[in-house]
C-alpha cells in the first residue's frame, strides 16, 4: 500500500522515483516522477505519496539504474544464490579457488555499520538471498566482522557485515570480546562504500547518529557514504521521515542542501531525545584495553565539534527501507551493481561467506539463544562442538554443548521437560539446512561451566 508522506522539499531540484529516498545531485536535474513500480505521484494535500522504499536523485543517475534494471528484466536466466560447504576443508578450497571473473568484472566492497540492532545483518541475509549471518531482536547479536560475497554476472558485492559500534563501558555490560571495539573501525579502512544503518522505528535515538559512528566517518572522509534508514514499516507518522532525513544529513545530501518544511508535528515530536552521557575524550581512550583500541586520528577538538552534531553533512545518498522487505533491498542492490567499479573479483563466484561452516552454525544457534532466553543468560555462554559428521544419505549430523555459568541458566536453557532446548536445536536446524543445502539433524546439550 502506498504510504503518504507529509512534507515539501524546497530549493534542491532532484528526480523521485520508486523504491529509494536519496540524494540532489550535482547534475541539473528536475522533478520527476517514474512510472511502473515506481508508485510515486504527487497528490493528495500532504504532498508526496511514495512506496516505503522511494529516492530522490538526479536523471542522470535514475536512467544508469533504470537501464541496469533492464537489463535484469531481459535476462532469462536466475542463478541461485551460493551456499556454505558443510566441509571445513571444502570451503577452505573454494576460499582459495581462483576467482572465475570475466574479462570486464567490476568489484565494490560495501561496509554496513551502525549502531547495535538496526539491522545490518538482516540487511546482508537479504542481499546474499541467504541467511548466513545470526539476526536477532536483542544488541550485539554480530560478535565479530563477517564477510558475505553478492555475484551477479560481472560484479561482485563484498559485503562487510560488522559489530554495531559501541563503547568499551557497553562491551564491558554486555561481556563481549574485544574485537566488537575494532572490527567496526578496520572494516571501514577496507572499503569502497559505507553503509550507515539508523532503525527509524526507535523514536529516541532516531534524530542522530550515534557518536562512535559519527567519529568512524570523521575518521573516513574520503570514502563515500549512503545512510540507509531502516524499519520504516514501522513508522506509523510517515511525514516525519523527511525530518529525521534532514536532522542526520544535517539538511546536506552530496553537497547540496535539502530544506525540508514539515507539517504541525505531535507534541512528542518537539522532544529533544534523551542520549547516553559518553565518555570524555580522555575516559574514552582510557577505557580500551591494550590492544583492543581503534587507531584514531581525531582531535580533541575535533571530539569535541562532533559531540555537537546531530548527523554527517556528507552522504552521497539517502535510502529509506525495510531491511525485511525484497523488493526495498533489490533496489538497495541494484544501486550496489550501478555504484561498482572496474576491478578484479576478491572470490570465486560460488564463495557465499568466508566463514566456516563451524562458525555459521555457532551463530545461528547464538542468535535462536539471544532470541528465546532472558536478557543476561545469552551473553554469558559459550560453545563447542561435539561432533559434525556426514551420513550415508548425504545428511548432517552436529552435536553442540552448551556451557553456562549458572545452574538457573541451565534450568532456562533446558526448559521444562527439555522443551525449550529441543525448539532451539529444532530452529536452529531449519535454518541450516537452507544454508548447507542438505538434511541437518542438530542435537544440543548444556552443562555447567567449571
């Protein structure tokens, strides 16, 4: 269903068109509104009527992604997406395979960042056509930087999957590894684009960007960046997107201002929202332990200037979406085919992850324990596996243990009558069946941690 959008955007001609929101380029451009599934029109009082995922950007750049689109439409042919070897040594072999790229192959290498929870590693599944990485309603599902890898026909998307950025007195609650401090901040370096993820469904955290991605990007200057922003199925006062758009570019896309005049807003709307006190400059680089702290070349003043702002002034572009919905990602995507640049593919086209197949179904079971057990318990536990082995029939057998801390934990885990412990191992099944693309009979125990 269409959804309505009360606002105008003044002074920055720019095209709208159907499934993106994103931004005025340098071009010369006018207003214009594309027709098939793109359901944007302008009617109604309000002002614009557009499909959750909906941009605006120059002619220029809509008919290179309207051309590639296409050409996708001509092709007759639809290529599965990859999957996971269930052999460690298999996906060892096809990591290390020489890539099989055409002569006029073309390579981007996307970071996602964002702060925890907003949707990155949803994001990534949908792009992949694959679950491969653990997606969950609590923080910190993603422990540690992932790697997924998108071919279709000459191009080929490096998805750099990461931790949400966060604080080492955050770390330190949660009781997560060190590496969730830096793997946010060494992706970034590796990339050709960045990806900033802000969930727009969290009404007091939505009208600025969080302070340890603020200063990855001041970190990054030279590398173009799009905000992505996402849930907004579950917005209900539509009007106020192109308000959170204007506060996190902090009213500039590409160079360009974007002035947006909003309708009478409710009166939660005036609201400044409530943010976590940050650490001082000096507490902040105190806190990281040795070996565990990013290398940052800001300023103090430089600090100081962006715990100031609301947004970041330079984004290329500006997506709204649902990370859930297909068709608002296969824009997403086809902007990642258009955006990519001649080069030589990193994998073959069969790699999907370059994790192993221990560590997708470590994840995928973490993500079923963040999803089923209280707050604290998941967090605190650890795994090993017992066994994986292959059957006669081609089908996968694992056996992982559980460890936790506490026997209440156990207690939880197991369930009354082992009933919570079997949905985990059954879930968690299901899932990587569709990863392996083979039977997978999963068997979890739990036992307490000496």
């Amino acid at each position: 269903m269409a959804l309505r959008v009360c606002g105008r955007l003044l002074r920055n001609g720019a095209v709208l068109s159907g499934r993106l929101v994103g931004s005025a380029r340098q071009e010369s451009a006018s207003c214009l509104l594309a027709a098939g599934n793109a359901a944007c029109s302008q009617g109604g009082r309000h002002g614009f009527i557009f499909t959750p995922a909906c941009f605006i950007t120059s002619e220029a750049f809509l008919s290179e992604l309207m051309k590639g689109k296409a050409a996708e439409t001509d092709s007759s042919i639809y290529h599965l997406p990859a999957s996971v070897p269930p052999d460690s040594s298999e996906q060892v072999s096809l990591l290390l395979k020489h890539p099989d790229q055409p002569p006029d192959s073309k390579l981007l290498k996307v970071a996602i960042i964002g702060a925890p929870n907003a949707g990155k590693s949803t994001l990534s599944n949908q792009l992949l056509g694959r679950k491969v990485f653990a997606v969950s309603k609590k923080v910190h599902t993603t422990r540690s930087r992932a790697l997924g890898v998108l071919t279709e026909t000459d191009t080929q998307i490096i998805l750099l999957d990461t931790p949400g950025l966060t604080t080492p007195s955050k770390a330190k609650r949660h009781q997560l590894e060190k590496s969730l401090l830096v793997d946010p901040w060494n992706t970034v370096q590796d990339a050709d684009l960045v990806v900033v993820m802000v969930d727009v469904s969290d009404r007091w955290m939505r009208s600025r960007l969080d302070f340890e991605v603020l200063k990855c990007l001041a970190q990054h200057p030279q590398i173009p960046a799009i905000l992505v922003l996402n849930k907004v199925d579950l917005v209900k006062a539509k009007d106020t997107l192109l308000d959170i758009t204007a506060q996190l570019t902090c009213g500039v896309v590409n160079g360009r201002k974007v002035r947006v005049r909003p309708v009478i807003k409710p009166p939660w709307a005036q609201k400044k929202p409530e943010r976590t006190p940050e650490l001082s400059p000096d507490e902040d680089t105190a806190a990281y332990e040795d070996g565990a702290k990013p290398k940052s070349v800001l300023s103090r003043e430089k600090l100081k200037e962006l715990r100031s702002q609301q947004g970041w002034p330079h984004f290329k572009d500006v997506f709204m979406l649902s990370s859930v919905d297909r068709e608002d990602v296969e824009t997403l995507k086809n902007y990642f085919l258009v955006a990519a640049k001649p080069g030589s593919w990193m994998y073959h086209s069969e790699v999907l992850t370059d994790q192993s197949p221990e560590e997708v179904c470590t994840n995928i079971i973490r993500e079923k324990l963040l999803e089923y057990l209280p707050q604290e318990v998941p967090y605190s536990m650890t795994q090993s596996i017992e066994l994986w082995q292959e059957g006669e029939n081609g089908e996968l057998d694992i056996s992982v243990k559980l460890y936790t801390k506490k026997e209440t934990h156990m207690r939880m885990v197991i369930g009354t009558a082992g009933q919570m412990v079997a949905r985990i191992a059954r879930e968690a099944a299901e899932d990587l069946s569709r990863v392996y693309l083979r039977n997978v009979r999963l068997k979890l125990s739990a036992k307490m941690e000496k």
